[in-house]
C-alpha cells in the first residue's frame, strides 16, 4: 500500500473512507458524481461496492439548474493515475478538479484544471484503493491510498473463526 501525494499547507482534520465505510479488501469503488459550476468542482460523491458512499462539499452551494453534475463509471477498470488540480486564491489552495487515468484511457475532467496547482499520482504496479484527506468545514484536499498488484491465480483464501472463504481478487491487495 502507498499513500499519494497531499499538498502542504492544507488545514482540517483527516478523513479516510477505509475507516469511514468499513471499507474491505473486496470493495471497490465503482462510481464518482460531482457537481460543477462554470468549470468548479462544488461537491463530489464517491461510491464504493456494496452501496458504500460518501459525499464531499468543496464550498458552500445550493444544486441549483445551473449546477451540472458529471459521473464517472468506473466499472471493473482499475485507476492507475489521478490528478489533483488545486487553485491558489490569496494564499488559500483549494481543490477544483480531478482528472483519472486507466491502463488504456483517460476519463473526463471532473472540474476544471486550467493553470492550476497539479499533483500527479502514480506508481508502477499499483491502483487506486480507496481516498483519504482532509477537510474543515468544506473538503480541502485528497490523499489516494494505491493498493499493490500482485500476480496470483484469481482468488485467495481467507481464513475467518476457522473458516475457509475463496475470493475473487480483481487484481489487487494491500502490501
């Protein structure tokens, strides 16, 4: 397991959806919704297998008509490169946008990135797990947590009160 890059000098108190959901090794997340303003980020859900979710504000608004709300499907494709587009405004980075790469596709902006602040996560051999960051009042910033991809033969076996469980793996595992 790696932790990605999280800006310096983000306030707020940290969050982790592995703890927050109850997250286990075999949920996934498998779809985003965010809210976007004239090219800004305002909130954004994050959907996890089994109907786990959790919902982020990034600043104070009402989903009004003029709010579009952009998804993105994950379905069984691993995430193997997010970027963080924050927005330097007197001296208070803000996050605006996040833009999700795969082994064969680039997905759609969720927000905008336009001379922004990037920071690039990626690893070799790892895929997204699950986000973690900080927040205050509002979101203030993510923090991805990668899951390394170990070659195996589809399934481990999981022993619980003595009790064999055989799990399909999806390609990846904590280290």
């Amino acid at each position: 397991m790696k932790n990605g890059k999280f800006p310096d000098g983000i306030d707020g108190k940290w969050f982790n959806h592995s703890e927050d959901l109850l997250l286990t090794f075999a949920d996934r997340l498998i779809h985003i919704d965010a809210y976007v303003y004239h090219d800004d980020m305002y909130s954004i859900k994050f959907i996890y297998s089994q109907n786990k979710s959790i919902e982020h504000q990034l600043r104070n608004f009402t989903r009004l008509n003029q709010t579009s709300l952009s998804s993105l499907n994950f379905e069984k494709r691993d995430i193997q490169e997010i970027t963080q587009c924050y927005k330097n405004t007197n001296g208070s980075i803000r996050l605006v946008g996040l833009y999700f790469a795969f082994k064969d596709k680039l997905s759609v902006l969720l927000g905008s990135c336009h001379e922004q602040i990037y920071f690039e996560d990626k690893f070799s051999n790892h895929v997204f797990g699950y986000a973690s960051g900080k927040k205050a009042q509002y979101l203030n910033g993510f923090q991805f947590i990668w899951y390394k991809i170990c070659p195996v033969h589809n399934r481990v076996t999981l022993c619980v009160n003595h009790n064999p469980y055989i799990l399909p793996l999806d390609n990846f595992y904590k280290d």
